[in-house]
C-alpha cells in the first residue's frame, strides 16, 4: 500500500528530536528525527548538530502548511531556518506546554479544520 502525503503537518521539536505527524482528513502519519549529538572537544558541553534542522526541513517537503511548537528556542531556530529554505511553506507557530501525541494531532487537527 502506497503511504499518502498530507500537505498539512505538526512539528514538536526540542533539542533532541522533532517529532514530525502529517494529518489530513483520512488519516495521520508520524515521524520523527533525532539530533546528534557530539562532545565539543575541550568543552565541558555538547554542540548542536549542524544537519538536524536539514533533515526536518527534508522530512518537510510534502508539506505546504506547518504548525510549529515546542519550546521556544527551538521553535525560533526552526522557523527561522524554514522562513530562509522554504519560502513555499505557510508557517504556524504556538507556544505549548508538553503534550502527548494524540494532543499535538488534536491541535493541528484544530489549527488546519481538519475535524
């Protein structure tokens, strides 16, 4: 069976992983991409992974209406990235405290009149 592409998708995103559900009317898809992570040689830290906002971004390219959420340095760096790569997209950004994953479906759902 061939997965369908829906145009309108939700991402959560922290520093960790973007968790990734593109909804429309006859159904939901999920995905989700992790951040690698790597000592920064001499630093007590890690440093961010200079691909991860590429690979939303790539993971994105059905898409043609986005809500973002997330905390909100993360949410700032993502749309900042997809306002620069992706001028085709209309963009939405909530702010949002933690939710499981039929809440985020529930919201974009709300945000897109899907219901």
């Amino acid at each position: 069976m061939a997965q369908q592409i829906h145009s309108h998708a939700v991402v959560w995103i922290d520093n960790l992983m973007a968790k990734i559900f593109f909804i429309g009317l006859t159904g939901v898809g999920a995905t989700t991409v992790r951040a690698r992570k790597a000592l920064a040689i001499g630093a007590c830290g890690v440093n961010d992974d200079p691909t991860f906002l590429v690979r939303v971004g790539g993971t994105l390219s059905s898409c043609t209406d986005l809500l973002i959420i997330g905390p909100e340095t993360e949410r700032t760096k993502l749309l900042d990235f997809l306002r620069t790569n992706r001028l085709d997209l209309t963009l939405h950004v909530e702010t949002s405290n933690p939710l499981t994953d039929r809440e985020v479906v529930a919201l974009g759902r709300k945000r897109f009149r899907l219901d």
